[in-house]
C-alpha cells in the first residue's frame, strides 16, 4: 500500500472517532478530581484549570496513530509474569517495547510523525537530535516511509547506535558533547535544509503514537486498573495516560523518574516547564534537562501520581529482569520495577501494567551490574544468590 493511501486512511480514522470523545468517554472529564497526590491546577473558583483546558492531543488522535503504527510494526506482547505476581501479590503484567525494531517504544512516535507529513516534505526529509533512542526511532521510520533523515548525535555516542542508524539509511552527524550541542545542529539543518524536525517528546503527533501503547493495554488487558510507565521527557507517559484515562472504567497512572533527572515531576508540581542543570542517572535515556508544556498540561491532566527512584534501585531491576525473567532490559526499561520493588508504587490486589520500555543496555553496562549483584543477589529481593554470568553475557540472547 502507498503512503498516500495510508495517510488518507488515518485521516479517516481521525474524523470517524471524534465523535468518541465528544459522547460518553471524554478521556479529560472527572479524571482530573484526584486523591493524594493529585497533579491538579488550582484556581480561583476551585475548578481545575487544566480540565478547562482543550487538550492539544485528543483520543481521536491516538486512534488514528495507530492505523499508522500497526501497518509496519508487530505487536508488542503484553505478559502476565507469574513469578513477580506472587512476589508481589499483585496480578502483574509486562508491556514489553524491547521486541519492536531498534528495541524501543520510540519508533512509534516517529512513524506517526513522519507519515503526517506531505509528498513534498518527506521528499525533503527529517531531522532529529538524540543520544540514542529516538535517532534510531526516526531513522527506522523515515526509511519506512520513503523520506531520507538525518540524525544528529553527540560525540562519544555508542558506535554501534551510530552504526544501526546508518543501517537503516540515516545520515549520522556528530556534534558536542551534550544534547543541547546537537539539538542547535539540528534546528539549523532544519532551516538550512528544510527538513522537517522530529523532537523526542514535545509534538503532538509524537505523543499520539505513544499513546497507542495504551490503547493496546486496553484491548490486551481490560481489567487492568494501575499502569506504571518510566518517565523521561514525558512524551511516552502522556500518550498512554490519555489513552488508558480514555474508559470509564478507573485506571491509575504512575510515571517513574530517576531521582537526578525529575523534569516532569518539578515541572508538574510548577505548572511549566522547568529546566534543570545537571541531570544525571544510570538510567540515561530518562535524563531530560527539561520538558515541554505540552507534556505538562497532559501530565498534570491525566497522570495521577509521579515517584522517583534511585540508580541502585534501577540497576537491581534491571538486573532482575535479566537474572529472574530472562529479558535483556535498560535501566531506563526497568524504572517501573525499580519503583514497585522500592515500595514507591503500591500494587497489592491490582491488576498492574509495568511498561517495559527499552532494552538497549549496552554490554558493558549489563556486565558491571550483573557482575556486582550475581554474587550476593539483588537488594530487595528473596531469591537465592546466583553464580555469576560466564563470560559477561553469555547465554544471553541478542536482541538486535
């Protein structure tokens, strides 16, 4: 099928569910009215200025994402864990992105992205800033799509994400040390060149196609009633928050960040966006030195409560997933687990999404980490200890 023909279907899709909203499921109405530590705006008259608000990305939006993001990635597996639901007493279940191409959730929202736009502008391309992630995001997409795309990326990036965003057809150019160096490189490729900028988080289109992450939960899993999601710039969060807030039936949303790099979580409290000055965290695709308000109105409107955790406790889940479920997992991955196993989400009796969000750890990474807990076990945890890994990674299998 044609790109043309598949932007006119999500078109359609668009207009046919806009009634959705505007019927008995309004994903933004009473969700607001939260307990204990609620993310709500106050006011003079004691509405919520948020929920006043029209959200800049509605459920019609997510739906029509996904006519895209289903024709050219397979579905990501939702399994219930029966070990962590004992540990736990919980029914817990793991959304798990490592399996989508470049081993993260990010190409979602760059696939939607990209198939916004015209003949004309594909041809002339795209452009993205990253450390990672999302330049492999865009560079899987655009290739996907016929547009050519340039990535900008940090000099001391791992080579081998260099090397996967080659594979795919992208331009890799270096530039700084940091992602505000790269980000300039990328905003004047974009005034130079004419392509079109896909930013990681702040875009509209960006957070409707992380959204159908949560749109899939609700068709895999309708009973479940509490949804935990790591939180970096906050695109992913906000997509899938709306898109679970969309039923009537109450679906709690706890987002995750690490305790050096909670951008979200001051900008929320704040109402705008804040910007710190040296975030920091093992967990390095979470660690944003800000976000956007976009992502602050959509947080503060349907995420119910944001925690942090600390890189130990990262590294102990990541290290469990690895030693206890066999799943090769990023510390970025892990931040859900981390928070459940670190009591700072309560999951007793719910039935329990954890996202699992990426798992492109690099081995060096998963090698300290399993080297410094296989002796002695995980903090936190009641399993025996294990002997350690063999040969750093061996048997372990790979995911690219």
């Amino acid at each position: 099928m044609s790109v043309e023909r598949l932007l006119l279907d999500a078109r359609d899709v668009r207009e046919q569910h806009v009634g959705i909203e505007r019927g008995g499921l309004d994903p933004g109405g009473p969700k607001v009215r939260r307990r204990n530590g609620a993310l709500r705006a106050p006011s003079a008259n004691g509405r919520s200025i948020v929920a006043a608000m029209e959200p800049a990305v509605r459920l019609a939006d997510v739906v029509a994402a996904r006519a895209v993001v289903d024709r050219f990635l397979p579905r990501a597996p939702l399994e219930r864990s029966p070990l962590l639901s004992a540990d736990l007493g919980a029914d817990v279940h793991l959304k798990i992105e490592t399996f989508k191409p470049t081993r993260t959730f990010k190409v979602r929202g760059a696939l939607n992205k990209i198939a916004s736009l015209d003949a004309a502008a594909r041809q002339r391309g795209v452009v993205a800033a990253s450390a990672g992630s999302h330049a492999q995001g865009v560079a899987f997409a655009a290739a996907a799509l016929g547009a050519p795309a340039t990535v900008v990326m940090p000099n001391g990036v791992s080579e081998m994400i260099v090397r996967v965003c080659r594979a795919y057809g992208a331009e890799v150019r270096l530039e700084g040390s940091v992602y505000d160096d790269t980000l300039a490189l990328a905003h004047r490729i974009e005034r130079e060149e004419g392509k079109t900028f896909v930013h990681p988080y702040a875009d509209p289109l960006i957070v409707a196609g992380q959204g159908t992450i949560g749109l899939e939960i609700l068709d895999d899993l309708p009973a479940a009633d509490l949804v935990v999601v790591a939180v970096g710039g906050g695109g992913l969060i906000s997509g899938i928050a709306l898109a679970v807030k969309s039923r009537a039936r109450p679906v709690r949303v706890v987002g995750v960040e690490p305790e050096g790099a909670d951008a979200v979580g001051r900008s929320a409290r704040a109402g705008h966006a804040v910007t710190l000055e040296s975030p920091h965290s093992v967990a390095d695709k979470l660690v944003a030195k800000s976000t956007d308000q976009l992502n602050v109105d959509l947080v503060r409107r349907y995420v119910d409560q944001l925690v942090t955790v600390n890189d130990d406790a990262l590294e102990d889940a990541t290290y469990e997933y690895l030693d206890r479920l066999s799943l090769l997992v990023e510390p970025s991955g892990a931040a859900p687990l981390a928070a459940v196993r670190a009591g700072r989400v309560d999951v007793r009796g719910r039935t329990v999404v954890l996202v699992v969000s990426g798992g492109n750890a690099t081995p060096a990474l998963v090698a300290r980490i399993a080297g410094e807990r296989a002796v002695g076990g995980s903090q936190g945890m009641d399993s025996p200890a294990k002997p350690a890994l063999k040969g750093g990674l061996q048997g372990v299998r790979p995911l690219r």
